[in-house]
C-alpha cells in the first residue's frame, strides 16, 4: 500500500493530477499507519503481521 501510494505520488506530480497526488498521499499514510500497528504486535484486519 505504501508503495502504490508512492508511485500514484509520482505519476501525479509528473502529471499534474492532484487528484493521483491527494489519493497517493492518503494509501501512503494509511499504509505506515498499518505498518506501525503491525509492527508493533496488535492485530490489524485479523492479522498479527501487516508488511
């Protein structure tokens, strides 16, 4: 999730599409959001990891 966040910030700077950029900022922080949970030992969406 982290990396298609990256990669939609990318195309949407290259583009101009600030809705490409807003959409990849929001998967990117979901994404570390997840990532720290997950690695921090709580479960998330039923999992014990989240990579």
């Amino acid at each position: 999730m982290i990396v298609l966040g990256i990669i939609l910030l990318v195309i949407g700077f290259l583009t101009g599409l600030s809705i490409l950029w807003t959409i990849g900022i929001i998967l990117a922080v979901i994404g570390a959001i997840l990532w720290i949970l997950g690695s921090m030992g709580h479960a998330v969406a039923g999992r014990r990891h989240y990579w």
